[in-house]
C-alpha cells in the first residue's frame, strides 16, 4: 500500500515540476480568432494590452480589427509575423492604430519593412517576423487595424511585452495549441492516432488492462484471468512504447529547440520507468497488478499523446 502511495505522489510531484516548467517559459499568449465574424463594429477585445499576446488571424476579403480600452496609460507595443509552413504563406500585412477620435497613433507598414526569419520556440513554429514598434500611450480606447492591398492571408498579431504564463494560462494554451496547428498552419494533427502506431499499441493494452484490473476486484476467477492476460499484453506494451520512442526521437530529432518536445520527453520517459514497473510485475504471474500504477500510465500516456500534438 506504501508503494502505490509512492507511485502516486512521485507522479503527482513530476506532473507539477511540468505546470509550473510552462509557466516560467517566456512565450505569447496565443489567441486564436481564425474564422470568427470580425468588423470595426464588432472588434475582437484586447484585455491587458502590456501582457505578451499572439492573435493568430486571417484575412478573407476584409481588414480585421482590434480594439484596446484601458483607464491608465500603458505602453503599447505591436509587432506583424506571417507563418512560414508550407501553403501558409501570403502577401505582407501592415497594421494601423488609431484613438478614439480617429487619429493615427502607430502605423506598420509591412510593405516596406524588412522581414526575417524567426522560431517561437514554445510551439515550435517559424515565421516571418515583420516591422515592430513601442509607443507609451495615455488611457482611452485604441482600435488596431490589420489589412494588405488584397486583404487575404493569415498572420500573427503580437501585442504587448510582458512575459507572463501563469499556471491557469498554461492549461489554456495547451488545449488551444493543438487548434492552432491544425487551424492555422495546417497541419493535419487529426491523424495523430492513427499515424502512431506505438501509441495505439500501448495505449490500447493499458485500458483493456486497466477494466480487467478493476473488475479482478470482485473475484478471484477474474484476478486469475487479468493475470494471464497481463503476462500476454505485456510484450505487446513494450512493443507499442519502443515504437513510440523510435518514432519521437525522430520528432525530437527534426526540431530539437521545441521546449514543448522536450517536457514532453520528459513524459515519456517517466512512461518508460512505468511501464517496467507495471510489465515486470504482470510477467511474474504469482504478483498482484498496481491498479494504481496502471491508471497512472495510462495517465501518462494520454498526457504525452496530448502535448504531442501540439509539437507536430
């Protein structure tokens, strides 16, 4: 009983070190608008406008419009980025702030500004990253314009400078970076699932495990039966978790400087001490099964297969 105990709260201490890992990390805060209904009547609010915070938008026909409300001067920094995946590039975009009487305050001209090379290490994505500017501004109501000559084409609005990722801010991000790379650059994170054959192999087993353990509970003919089919599943496990690691040291391999990649490293190796204490003890067939341990892979396992869709 000590040791599930143990397990647990080692699980529990490791899961933290991560939440609070994504919070120290110096990242926007990404905030996805594609395809929402946007219009200067309509603008997408911007809250803590000095907060560090990416718009991801796209033009379709029409200028897309930003609104800023504070009641105390605030610095006010703006910066244009364009994706560079492939398919995803499009003509330069400018951006245009104005007060609320109408008057230019800031204007980034993406036409002749020079554009370089940039990697958000966070997500692991590149960009264009275009003309940037600082203006202290005093309280009032700023409306933010982004447009090109055609109005078409996707791009990363970037408002504010303070670096900050709190523990709730994290969760968000986590869930919203897999919409994101489908949704913005494109990336066909659907087939995920499918595509990782490892992933399925070891995850599959882990939950036909996992109800088999639970029900051991009510009789000695289903403890009897869980441990012959754990002894069975168990080289089937490890084949699904070396599959696995092959196919994410190669991931890991083509974008090293993915922070993401590399806690979820983390995670997998945390998997693979798991899965040798749960493998070790369903071989030996005259030993009880950690129920605990094994939601706890499983656990795990949905964790990695989660963050790896967002490294994708």
């Amino acid at each position: 009983m000590a040791s599930k105990y143990k397990n647990l709260a080692l699980t529990i201490f490791f899961l933290i070190i991560l939440l609070l890992s994504l919070g120290e990390i110096n990242a926007h805060q990404p905030r996805l608008d594609v395809g929402r209904a946007v219009s200067v009547e309509n603008p997408i609010i911007v809250d803590n406008p000095e907060i560090s915070q990416a718009f991801y938008g796209e033009l379709n026909g029409k200028p897309v419009y930003y609104q800023i409300k504070s009641d105390k001067a605030f610095q006010l920094y703006v910066n244009l980025l364009l994706p560079t995946s492939p398919g995803q590039g499009g003509e330069l975009v400018s951006a245009e702030v104005t007060d609320a009487n109408g008057n230019v305050v800031m204007f980034l001209n993406g036409t002749n500004s020079i554009w370089k090379p940039y990697f958000e290490e966070f997500g692991g994505d590149y960009y264009l990253k275009g003309p940037e500017a600082t203006l202290q501004v005093p309280p009032g109501t700023y409306n933010i314009k982004v447009f090109n000559t055609q109005n078409q084409g996707k791009y990363t609005l970037a408002i504010g400078k303070i670096e900050s990722f709190p523990a709730h801010e994290a969760i968000t991000t986590i869930f919203t970076l897999p919409l994101l790379k489908e949704q913005f650059f494109g990336k066909q994170i659907s087939t995920l699932f499918f595509e990782v054959i490892g992933i399925i192999l070891a995850l599959g087993n882990l939950m036909t495990l996992s109800i088999l353990m639970v029900k051991s509970r009510k009789s000695e003919e289903m403890k009897k039966i869980t441990l012959k089919v754990g002894s069975a599943l168990t080289p089937v496990l490890w084949l699904g978790t070396i599959i696995t690691t092959l196919v994410w040291a190669w991931v890991v391999y083509k974008n090293p400087l993915n922070i993401l990649g590399l806690l979820n490293s983390f995670i997998l190796i945390m998997i693979i001490i798991f899965t040798w204490m749960v493998g070790s003890r369903a071989m030996k067939t005259d030993k009880r099964l950690s129920l605990t341990s094994t939601l706890l892979l499983v656990l795990l396992w949905w964790v990695f297969v989660f963050l790896s869709i967002t490294v994708i």
